[in-house]
C-alpha cells in the first residue's frame, strides 16, 4: 500500500507500507484516510517512495466520514495541497493549515466561508494571494488548474 503524507518538517512525502492487506499486518486499522499519525520511515537510497516501518494514530478523525459532504472537502482540501506543493520540502505553515481544517471538517460541514478561508490563507502562504481576492483565481492563474472537487463541492452551497 502506498501512502502520502503531508509533514510540517517533510512536505508531502510517499511511503509504502509492506505487508499492510495482510489480516496479521502492523498497519491493520492504523491506515486510513485523514488520519493524523506520528510515522517512522527508512528513507529511499535513491528515488521519492521511503518504507513505512512503524506508525501511532494520534487522530483518526472519523467525525470526517459522517457525511460524503465532509468526506468531499477534506478531500478538495488534500488535494489542493497536493498540487501546491513540492515533494519533500517543508511546509509547517500549510501543514498546519491542512490539519486545522480536517479538524474542522470532523465536526462541520465545508460551507462556502470554510472552503474560502482555507483557500485565501493557502495562497497568502503560498506568496500568491492578493488582498480583497479569493485566493483560488490565484492558485488556479499560478498552477493552471483546480482539483476536480470543487467543482461539486461549490454546487453543494
């Protein structure tokens, strides 16, 4: 199985997990979407997809799953860092911004105010933001494009 994982110190980095489909894995229930975790890695020799030796879930976060509304923006908001991001350098501020907003989609859903403010403060971080603008023209004039989620996640509203 391979995982990404968004790291304040890391950036986005891949791991695979050996052995995690077998019913006597380490990684049974440990691996999932959303879930916050302390990891421990061996780093690739060579090449961007390291070894996942061992994890601890600190949040699970399955307030997340209650509705596919909440399961759509934490997605549109994974995937939106995805694409704004190098792989492997740091990124504590829009990590941080990342975990505050799964944190408020477990309990909330992703209204338009939600969705707006994470997208501004992710451009203001980015150094692309304009004052008085929504942040996703400028993501979407710097990067060429949008995740596909938006889309039905702004017809929601």
């Amino acid at each position: 199985m391979i995982i990404h994982w968004c790291c304040g110190d890391a950036g986005i980095i891949k791991t695979v997990a050996k052995g995690a489909r077998r019913p006597k894995s380490p990684f049974v229930g440990k691996l999932d979407l959303f879930f916050e975790c302390e990891i421990e890695i061996h780093h690739a020799k060579r090449g961007d997809l390291h070894i996942l030796k061992d994890l601890v879930v600190e949040k699970n976060r399955l307030g997340i799953r209650k509705t596919y509304g909440q399961t759509l923006g934490a997605s549109y908001f994974v995937k939106l860092v995805e694409l704004v991001s190098e792989p492997e350098n740091e990124l504590p501020v829009v990590a941080d911004l990342l975990d505050r907003a799964l944190d408020y989609l477990t309990e909330n859903q992703p209204d338009r105010r939600a969705v707006l403010f994470f997208e501004k403060k992710l451009a203001e971080e980015l150094g692309i933001g304009e004052e008085h603008k929504e942040g996703i023209g400028a993501i979407e004039s710097t990067f060429g494009k949008i995740p596909v989620q938006r889309r039905e996640l702004t017809g929601r509203w």
